[in-house]
C-alpha cells in the first residue's frame, strides 16, 4: 500500500495546516528530552521565533543504558502539549508502547516511533489504527526493503499517515555516530508515494555537520529536516553533544533559508 506503483501521487500529511510532503521543507526542532517547563518553553519560544510549527521532544527515552535519563513520560508529554498550546505548535513525540498509544493522543499531534522500535510490530500495528499521522524513524540496521515494510504494518490497519524519517545506520565507520544514508532519500521517494525526513542530529552525531546534512537532505530532495535544540546543551540529560543551543539553532535556520532561496 505505500508503493508507489500503487498510488503515483505524494502523500501530502495535513499536521494542523503544515503540508508535509507537498514540496516545501518543513523543519521539526526541539529537544531531545523534556526535561523541565522551562526548557521546553525557552526551545520553543526560539523554534516560534523562527516561523517553525512542528515541535519534537521526547518524553518516553529509549536509552542504551538503563542507568541513563529515562524521560518524563506522560508527565513529559504534558509539558509539551501546554507549550506547544501557548506557542501554537505541533507535538511529535516517540512513543515506546502500544499500550501508550492511546492516552498519547491527547497530547501529541505526531506519533513518533524511534529508530529502535522500527520493527517494533505491535507498536507499529498500535500506530496504524489511530487517526494521527506517524513519523517512522528508520531502524539503526534496517535496509530500505524492510522500512518500507515497516511502514506497510501502519498502512496495512489504514493509517497512511506517515511521514518516513531516514536518521542513520550503523556501518563500521566512526567518525560520526551514524553514517547518514543520503540515497535512502530518493530511494524512498521513488519506492513510496510517502514523504521522507532527515535527522540530521542522530545521523551525526556531531554539532558542525548538521548544518552541510541538512544542505544535503534539502538538496537531495528531502520533505523535511530534523534537528535537536536545547538552551544548555552542555547541561542536557541526553545527547548533550550534538544538540544545538539557542544561538546556534538561529545560524542553523538562516543558513537554511539562504541555501533554500539558491536551489
Ligand atoms: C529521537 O529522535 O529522539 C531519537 C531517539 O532518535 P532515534 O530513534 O532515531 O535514535
Ligand atoms: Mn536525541
């Protein structure tokens, strides 16, 4: 069902009037994790400043350790609906459990599923029967064929909704966190009528490539950019390295509109 062989049209994703996948790129900034109001508020006020309307931060952290920030949970999600309220944005917010699909709904405008629960198949068959679009991250060591497969569980219980996220694979290389898969991009969008993100922060890892990433992902064709934002990254419960700061994340935005208005 998401061939496009099947349907040779885009998928054009409605998210409170924000046309994803209709040929303009849409950002979707935030932190990592929520992890105070505050911060929440102080990222989104920048992301508001910039004319972005799609919101991200997790609240439910799938983490490598279990030692490590959890997330808030449905108190995260909370947060990020009374900012988003007060700021006029989009929540899209990783959901972990099926079994927390449902109350999630009252909150986000977005259903994420993390790269790590790409194949998660009863998260996915939970995404697919709910009336909310989903941004499906691909799996850290998952080819193309089996995204699109992952991506056919949510269509195949009549969600179409969704939005595919390339944000890197794990290959031997080091020297950034992920090795983005920039072809996976048109690959998709030929394969699929579904519109197609890159994260550009998990696919590095690294702060001074997000900007030249995100310069490839437009000009490769990509529907939308996503990248992590937070006031202190130094200080942030997770992924401290590679979020941008306040100021930073104004460089990034401008630089984004002076490339967009050259191609
Ligand atoms: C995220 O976007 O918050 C995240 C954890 O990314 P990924 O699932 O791609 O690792
Ligand atoms: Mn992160």
């Amino acid at each position: 069902l998401v061939s496009r062989k099947r349907k040779p049209e885009n998928t054009v994703i409605d998210i409170n009037g924000e046309l994803i996948g209709e040929g303009k790129v849409h950002f979707v900034m935030g932190p990592c994790a929520v992890e105070t109001y505050e911060q929440v508020k102080e990222v989104a006020q920048a992301v508001k400043s910039k004319g972005i309307k799609l919101f991200r931060g997790g609240a439910f952290k799938p983490r490598t350790s279990p030692y490590d920030f959890q997330g808030l949970g449905i108190e995260g999600l909370q947060i990020l609906r009374q900012v988003a309220n007060e700021f006029d944005l989009a929540v899209v917010s990783e959901i972990v459990n099926p079994a927390h699909i449902e109350e999630a709904l009252e909150y986000v405008d977005v259903i994420q599923i993390g790269a790590r629960n790409m194949q998660n198949f009863e998260l996915l068959k939970a995404a697919g029967e709910v009336n909310k679009p989903v941004l499906l991250k691909r799996g850290l060591s998952a080819t193309i064929s089996e995204f699109i497969n992952a991506a056919e569980y949510i269509i195949s219980r009549g969600n179409g909704n969704i939005i595919l996220c390339e944000r890197g694979i794990r290959t031997y290389e080091t020297a950034t966190r992920n090795t983005l898969d920039i072809s996976a991009v048109p690959i998709l969008k030929k394969e699929t009528h579904l519109p197609v993100m890159v994260d550009v922060t998990h696919s590095t890892g690294r702060r001074d490539l997000l900007i030249p990433t995100a310069r490839a992902a437009i000009a490769i064709g990509a529907d939308g950019v996503m990248a992590e934002v937070h006031p202190d990254p130094a200080v942030a419960l997770s992924d401290s390295l590679q979020q941008m700061d306040i100021p930073t994340f104004n460089h990034f935005i401008d630089e984004m509109s002076n490339f967009a208005a050259t191609i």
